[in-house]
C-alpha cells in the first residue's frame, strides 16, 4: 500500500499471531474498471439507492439485518466514501516491484507465496529469488478482463519451475471437476475466491461447510469417473483444453 507501514503491520501481526506463510498479493497495482459494481452503486460504506430499496421491500428480513446489526467494514480498506476502484487506487502501490521481497524478507522468516503471476518469464525469475509458491492468478478476471488465463498457464510454469515451487491456481475454479483438473495438470493446490463468500452470506459457518462439502463431492465423484484412487493418480492425459479458446498467434 502507499502507507506501507499500513502493510508492514500486517506482516507484523501475522507473525504474531503464528502463522508460518505470507501470502504476498500482486495482481492489484491498480483498479481495473470494476464496471459492475459502477452499475449497482457498490461503494464503501454501501449506500441506499432506489434500486437497492425497491429490491429490499420483498424482503423485510434484509431490512432486520440492515438495522440491526454494525455496518459493513473492509479490514484492508479503512477509508471511505468512494467505489472499491476508488479506494483501491488511492490506497495500492503501483510501483511494487521484485525488489519488494527483500523487506518483506527483512520482516517474515516464514514461507513466501506471491499471488498474481500472470506469465512465464515472472514465475521463473519468482522461483530464481527463492519464493516458496507462486499463485497463478488474474484477480478472477476483474481487474483485466483479457489477460492471461492461469490455467492454460499452468502446463507451461509446471514445466518450467515445477520442482523448485509449490504452483497453485486461483482464477477459474467454479467446481470440484476444476480442481481435478488443475491438480492434474501438475498443480499443487488451488484457491478459491467466490464460491465461500457465497455459502458465508447464505448460511454463515453452515453455509461455508456446505460450500466445502459440495466441492469435495464434486471432487471424489470426478475422480472416481475418471479412475484415480488418489491425487497422485491423477495426469495431463485426463484433460482436455478446448483449442478454440487460444488465442490467435502473432505474426
């Protein structure tokens, strides 16, 4: 962040608090568009709009909530009064660079995960500076929603680093199937970023532990069609890419 002693104490009070691996996010120099949340009025704090009232009069529950209960807050983002774009680019660095990593490296002694590699020639010279896992990520498609697809990415960085780094995916996963596919292709793990959120406004714990339960379901049966007893089973010759998605070579 350009307060970086905003970033430093989070670092700080992670170490604190036990934890053996930063995650060191690089995806978001800047705010892509965010066109959606433009067009719904997503702000922070959120504001009643008129579409928002006419959408919550059905639903006198919402309105309980909305009345009862403290106002939404971002942990990360203390300022308000503007979109997420907004505050995003008044508050992020766009001058993070490699060189980062060696104050980061002067703070935490744990494991290093840096999240947002979105080309090749990053992750090897990622996996040069001695990072412990590189996260293939495009933020989910929001911030450009014509870069690079992680998981058509994933072959290419498994070969090149796979040894040397712990390669996840995040970006894409909308199903237990995704995740088989992904560890098939030689990841070693993979995030997801929507799917909890849905289950924790649903249902709260429960509604998380039944996202988790519909994702492991979807998993074993995968597996269980494809004939893999086990992760190790699983290989690139159980997926297949659809070649019309590639994009068009330069002459």
């Amino acid at each position: 962040m350009r307060q970086r002693e905003i970033s430093y104490g989070l670092v700080e009070r992670a170490a604190k608090a036990g934890f053996d691996t930063l995650q060191f996010t690089v995806d978001t120099p800047v705010a892509g568009a965010r066109l959606r949340d433009k067009r719904n009025g997503f702000s922070i704090p959120p504001q009643l709009t008129l579409g928002t009232i006419v959408n919550a009069i059905p639903r006198p529950w919402w309105w309980v909530d909305f009345l009862t209960t403290p106002k939404l807050e971002f942990a990360s983002l203390s300022s308000t009064g503007g979109t997420v774009g907004e505050l995003l680019d008044a508050a992020m660095d766009p001058s993070i660079s490699f060189a980062d990593l060696d104050v980061i490296r002067g703070m935490w002694s744990g494991k290093i995960a840096i999240k947002g590699v979105q080309s090749l020639e990053d992750a090897k010279k990622l996996a040069d500076l001695g990072v412990d896992a590189i996260i293939l990520s495009n933020h989910g498609g929001r911030q450009l929603d014509r870069a690079p697809i992680p998981f058509r990415l994933l072959p290419h960085v498994v070969r090149e680093v796979g040894d040397d780094v712990e390669i996840g995916v995040d970006t894409g996963i909308m199903s237990g199937a995704d995740i088989v596919a992904a560890i098939a292709l030689g990841a070693d793990f993979t995030m997801i970023g929507r799917a909890y959120l849905y289950g924790l406004m649903a249902g709260g714990r429960a509604g998380v532990d039944r996202t988790i339960a519909i994702l492991a379901d979807q998993l074993r049966r995968t597996m269980k069609l494809l004939g893999a007893a086990s992760l190790d089973e699983l290989t690139p010759a159980m997926v297949t890419q659809l070649q019309r998605l590639v994009p068009v070579a330069a002459p």
